[in-house]
C-alpha cells in the first residue's frame, strides 16, 4: 500500500517562501517517478515540477526559476521548495507519484493548501 501525505503549505506574502514535503509509505518510493501538481479554484490541475528516479528534473514555465524539486530517496521524501511566491501560485498543491510497467499507476497525495496574499 502506498500512501502520500503532504505538509508544508499555508499562508504565505508575496515574495515570501514555503517548502512542501511529501512523505510516501511503503517500499515503492524509490520506483516512482514524482511530481507536484497545482489546481486552482475551476482550473485543471496542471504539473507543477517532477522528478524521475534518477533525479531528473522538469518544471512548468510558470515557476522557472523560483521552484525546486528534490527527492531524498533515504527518507522517502520529495520536496518542493517554493521561493519568490506570487499570488498566482496560490492554489492546492498536491503530490503524485507514478510507477510504468505496462500501464501506468498513480498514487496521490490529498493536498495542501499554498496561499499567497499580502
């Protein structure tokens, strides 16, 4: 059984920093690849940042620059360190995490809620 729990969001100021992090239960975490999703109020949820099992990173336009994504594969762990935050990322940020065999298999966190607002 695998479950993701995530922590970190809140409120936060324009300019302002947050780092998500996202626990995974069982004996899979270094099989998955892993990402952060947002979704807005009436908006699609859309990739935020993933990384695969080999470290490697993708991020969504919108957060060049100001977003990082990490995994520590010890603690079952992957984070999103959030900085330079604008009131457009505020949102409901959840975690996802995916294994490929022949079909894909996606596992995901239940949200926490990013506000940014001065």
């Amino acid at each position: 059984q695998v479950q993701l729990v995530e922590s970190g969001g809140g409120l936060v100021q324009p300019g302002g920093s947050l780092r998500l992090s996202c626990a995974v239960s069982g004996s899979m975490f270094a099989f998955l690849a892993m990402g952060w999703y947002r979704q807005a109020p009436g908006q699609q949820r859309e990739l935020v940042a993933s990384i695969t099992t080999g470290g490697t990173t993708n991020y969504a336009d919108s957060v060049k620059g100001r977003f990082t994504i990490s995994r520590d594969n010890a603690k079952n762990t992957v984070y999103l360190q959030m900085n330079s935050l604008k009131p457009e990322d505020t949102s409901v940020y959840y975690c996802n995490g995916f294994v490929q065999v022949i079909a894909r298999k996606d596992y995901w966190g239940q949200g926490t809620q990013v506000t940014v607002t001065s």
